[in-house]
C-alpha cells in the first residue's frame, strides 16, 4: 500500500493508496456529537449501540479495546448473554458502513479478544487538537503571543458541543469530563495570552458565558473581572465577582480564593468603595437614566407567507382599552410550523405602535446545546437594555422583577419571548398594567398563563397547500413552480405543509437549479432518506423532532416509537394500551402527552365518540427511525402482536363470526 501526503486545515495527513487508487479520508469528530464524514458528508452511523462502539474506538484509536470494555459500555453492567454476539453485529456493521462510504477496508481490526481502529489516513479531530495544543505552547514558549492566540482560537473552533453528547457508557464518561476539562483549560491560557495583548473585548465575549455555565471555575472568573475591569465596567466585574461569591458560599461553603478577593478589593478602591464590597451610596440611590429605544426586533424572513387569521388575531392587542394586566398573545405549535417567523413578520409590522422599544430575548427553551435562559438571566439581561447600570440591578429575582416593572411602567413596550420552555420561565418577565404588549412563542399551549391572564392564544397549524406553494415560489422561483406545479404540490404535502420543511427542501432546490422538483420529490418518497434531505447538520426537520422527543418521559416516548411502527391512518386508546401492555387509562395519559408535546394529533371524530389519534407523515417518520435505533425485540414483538390482532378483528368482524354478531360492536 502506498500512502500520499497532504495537507487539511495546517495537518498533514496519509491517504493510502490501494492500486494506484487514492481511498476517500473519513473525517471523525468527538469534540461535540459522534459524527463521521467523508468528503464534507456525513455518514449515517446506526442506533446508540453503534454510535457507543465507535466512540470507544474512537477514543483509543490504534490501540485494542476488548470485548468485555465494549460490552460494559453499550450495557452499563447489565449485558444480556447475547452481548458478544452483538458487539460482533455492530462491527461488521460499522465495517460495512466505511467501507461503502470511502473503502476503508482496513479501518477497524479484529485483535486477540476485541478490536483496534487503524486512524491510518483517516482524520480524528481529538489528533488535530492535541497537534495545535502542541503548536500553540512552542509559540507560547518563543514569545510569539499573536500567533499563539490564533492556534488557541483555531483549538477553541474544533468543539461542536457537548462532548460526545447523548453517549457515557464505559470510560467515554470519563473521557467527556476529560475533554471539558482540556476545552475549560484552554480558554484561560487563551485568555491569559488576550489579558497580555489587551484584546479585552473578545475576552470578556468569550468568558461571560463560560462562567454562567461553570461558575465554580475561580480563575475563569478572575480573568473575566479583569477584562471587564480594563474595559471600563467595573460595575460588571463586580457583579461577577458578587455572583461568584454567593454560589461558592452556598454550594461549598467557602470564600473566594485570595486572588479573586485581592482584585475584587482593587477594583472596589478604583470604583471608591467601601472596604466591606458596597458601592457608594451615590451609585446605589442614583435615579435609573433613560436608555435609547431599544430596537432588538430580526429582519422579517422575506418567503413569509399566509396566516391571514392569525395575523388579524394578533392584531385585536393593539386595539384593547385600558387594562389591569399587560396585552399578551401565546403562538404554539410543532417545531418547524414557523411560530417564530409569524412573530417576526408581526413584531415588524406593528413596531411603530411601541414608541418606547421593542425586546427581543430568545429564551432557549427548546436547544440543542445550550441550557434554557433563567428568568434571573433574562430579567438582566432587559434591564440593560431599558436602560439600568449593572450596579443597580438587585441580587434578589423577585427584587429585579419589580424594578423590571417599575421601569416599563408609562411606557408603550414589545416584548417578544421567543423558544419559551415554560410558564415559570417567562412569569417574571411580564410588565405590570399599562400598554406594552407580549408575545410568546412556545412549543407547549402554556394553558395556565390563560388562567391568571387574558391571553390570546393562537395555535399554529401546517400552511394550507396553496400557502406552502406560494412559499416554495418565494424561494425557488415562481417560474419553477409553474413548470412542475403537480410536482410543487406533491412537494410540499411530502414537507408536511411545514414552512421549515419546505424552508430546507427550498435551499436544496436554490442551490440548483439544473435539478427538477421531480427528482427531489422521488427521493422524498423514499421514508429512508426523507428526514436527511430535510435536515441539516443540527437544524431542520429531524433535529427540530428531537428536541421534542428527548424531553419525553420514558413511558411516552416508548409509545411514541411503538405508535410508529404502525402503518394505521389512525389509532384508537386501545392499540396503544395493546402496545405496552397497560390499561386504557394510562395508555390514554401517555398519548395525550404526545399530543401535548406535537408529535401526535387528535383526529377529527364523531361527537361524543372516543379520542382517536394520528401522526404527521414526518413525525411518524422520526418515531419510525427511533424505534429502529433504541427498541429491543421485544418491543418489537408487541407491536406484532397488536397486528396480528388487527388482522385478527378483520378477519372475525361482523361477516366472519360464526354466531353472526360482531366481537367488537355487538351489531348482527
């Protein structure tokens, strides 16, 4: 075998060779979630189990990890007796995978009593940062600081996330915890290197949310006071140090390390206060300035199309008489039905009606990698914005909600909070009487809010098939449309109506031209593939599902897949009872919750008659591909077994009963 060198992003790196012919690099990442690439193209590993053995591959890769060290990790101490058998299945499919993606033949080896992953020409990116870890200290070590930040910097871009997110079996725990570590390690001397080269701003970017996130790291924070320090915000490096102070005394029970309280005292003398950390009297009694409107409002998406009805909805706030409680509106819905757009293109239109400012603070609830905003950060957060000195801000959340309200009150405000998780998320954040106005967008109905508060609430359903073309065109190019329009519509039905379906399935159709809608809509009609082409990295269809998905209780998303596994237009409370073996009540609970997190409908049905249920076809897609990955055979196994029973009643129903009376309806 002949081996070929190149250069990739300041590595050098072998490809080999196989008969003159150079074999495709597959592209590994560890730094975030597991994922595999070949030429800029992701690979689609297996379920779980798969993505947990290639993980330990991974991480000591060209070194043997035994049979026993994989199973511990796929089962977590509880292995069937099967286990030996199936980590044998999860090589061969692993092997089966790289080999049709980039012919590794030789990636993964079998060794006396487990495997070894050959990296070879292959690309982990775990290798590259340790090569620029090394490159970055010899520049340290040679004086040469600029340079030594952009390696830093270059280190810092490798992590995509949470470290092998959604896996810890085994070491890869220890490992993750590891990585945050040397990720948490490098930012300071990253920083360190920012202090001596006066480069504040970026500094302070970087490191305000690394505290939030990790605030018992002392020296992080101490690094963050003196960028704030150096940038003239003495009022916010002290804040961080207060912030600081009271989560070590409440959750170790110990004071700041010396050099926190050495600077903190330093900071105090150059702001004139007192020796016990109060600033002057003056900063404290100070009466709150006026800031400039603030006008946080994004651009309108320009494909926006439709929701005539609810945009007349949402128009009734402007037109409401003196009230007791603020003007709020709730937009709900499944991820992708475009709740965010709406409140955009709505916020927009109506921003002359609020003279004194429009918010916009997007609240999380729904993230792939980051934690949900706390009402404490938000509240913050809007004060500034209004206008408040950091200095000035209360420690106490019900203390910051009142001075929120105390300044908002008079003014003619729009608040939009947007991704809300919850109802105790957002409760602080809303004014007092007067004329502002709130608009919430939320996956959930948030039903209490509309107890204590006159909401309108407007539940966003699919665009009608005359509204998604339209959006397509929008997009695409009306003339497209026009060619192709029985294809535009099959297209858009094959989205769900969904305007980030047909957002994604746009971009793809843009981006070229030469390529007809009836192509796309023959590779849509694939179930396999439909949610890849609709999805993106970590945006789009799927990605938006399992947000919704992961935050199940575990009975529910159990339902969940086994519902998908049916190819029933409808499902009535018993299949599903049938499903998991429980009773009618508890299944009904189950699917209601499905219901309440928008990856089930109710189905329209007789008055008075039982709840049936139905999926969106990408919905039930994703259930499919989940029961594919995590169920078991036995699992599987039930889900026959309702069939079989289907067939039965078919089979035995009104024509076919012996006695001529029905089993199910009693009818003759």
């Amino acid at each position: 075998m002949a081996v070929t060198w190149q250069a990739r992003g300041g590595i050098w790196d072998a490809r080999p060779e196989v008969g003159g012919l150079l074999l495709h690099s597959v592209s590994f990442k560890v730094l975030g979630p597991l994922t595999a690439e070949v030429d800029g193209e992701q690979i689609r590993i297996g379920g779980t189990r798969q993505r947990t053995v290639l993980a330990m591959l991974l991480l000591s890769a060209g070194h043997p990890v035994s049979v026993a060290a994989l199973t511990d990790a796929v089962w977590q101490g509880a292995p069937p007796a099967t286990a030996r058998n199936q980590i044998a299945i999860c090589i061969t499919a692993l092997r089966r995978i790289f080999r049709d993606a980039a012919g590794a033949e030789a990636l993964i080896e079998t060794v006396h009593n487990g495997y070894a992953l050959h990296p070879g020409g292959h690309r982990i990116d775990l290798h590259e940062v340790e090569a620029l870890l090394a490159r970055a200290r010899e520049l340290v070590d040679d004086g040469r600081t600029v340079d030594a930040v952009g390696e830093f910097e270059r280190v810092l871009a490798m992590w995509s996330g949470t470290v092998l997110d959604g896996l810890s079996g085994g070491r890869i725990k220890d490992f993750a915890a590891g990585l945050t570590e040397l990720w948490l390690d490098v930012n300071e001397d990253c920083a360190e290197l920012q202090l001596q080269l006066g480069r504040y701003r970026p500094l302070v970017s970087r490191l305000t949310e690394l505290v939030k996130k990790y605030p018992l790291r002392e020296h992080s924070r101490l690094q963050l006071m003196e960028g704030q320090r150096w940038l003239g915000r003495r009022a916010d490096a002290l804040e961080t140090y207060r912030e600081g102070r009271k989560v070590l005394v409440e959750e170790l029970g110990i004071e700041p390390g010396a050099a926190l309280q050495e600077l903190h005292h330093r900071i105090l003398q150059e702001s004139g206060g007192a020796e016990q950390g109060e600033l002057p009297p003056a900063a404290r009694t100070a009466p709150v300035p006026v800031a400039a409107v603030p006008a946080e409002l994004p651009l309108s998406s320009a494909s926006f199309t439709g929701r005539v009805a609810e945009i007349a909805a949402l128009d009734r706030l402007l037109h409401q008489p003196m009230r007791q409680s603020p003007a709020i509106a709730a937009l709900f819905g499944v991820g992708g039905v475009g709740k965010t757009a709406l409140a955009v293109h709505w916020a927009n239109r109506v921003a002359a009606h609020f003279p004194d400012g429009q918010l916009f603070v997007d609240m999380r609830g729904f993230h792939e990698h980051e934690e949900p905003v706390s009402p404490m950060s938000a509240l913050d957060r809007c004060l500034r914005v209004l206008g408040v000195p950091s200095s000035q801000i209360p420690a106490d959340r019900q203390e910051r909600a009142a001075l929120y309200r105390t300044v908002l009150d008079g003014r003619r405000v729009l608040i939009v909070l947007d991704n809300v998780r919850s109802l105790a998320q957002i409760l602080p954040l809303l004014p007092g009487q007067g004329e502002s106005c709130v608009l919430i967008t939320s996956r959930n109905p948030l039903d209490y809010l509309a107890g204590d508060y006159a909401v309108v609430q407007v539940g966003l359903k699919p665009l009608s098939q005359d509204e998604a073309v339209t959006m397509l065109g929008a997009t695409i190019g009306t003339e497209r449309i026009a060619a192709e329009t029985e294809m535009a519509r099959r297209l858009v039905m094959l989205c769900d109506r969904l305007p980030l379906a047909l957002r994604v399935a746009g971009v793809r159709l843009a981006a070229k031209p030469h390529r007809s809608l009836s192509q796309l809509v023959t590779r849509l009609e694939d179930r396999r593939c439909r949610l890849d082409l609709l999805s993106s990295g970590h945006v789009g269809v799927r990605a938006g599902l399992w947000l919704s998905y992961r935050e199940l209780p575990r009975a529910a998303a159990q339902m969940y897949r086994c519902l998908g596994l049916l190819t029933l237009p409808y499902f009535d409370v018993w299949v599903g009872a049938a499903l998991l073996d429980v009773d009618l009540g508890h299944a009904e609970d189950l699917m209601e919750q499905l219901v309440d997190a928008q990856l089930l409908e109710v189905c329209p049905s007789i008055p008075g008659a039982p709840a049936r249920f139905c999926f969106q076809g990408l919905s039930r897609l994703f259930a499919w591909e989940r029961a594919q990955e995590e169920d078991s055979e036995a699992a599987l196994d039930r889900v026959f077994g309702v069939w079989l029973r289907l067939v039965d009643d078919a089979t035995s129903g009104c024509a076919g009963a012996s006695t001529g009376t029905c089993r199910r309806c009693g009818t003759r």
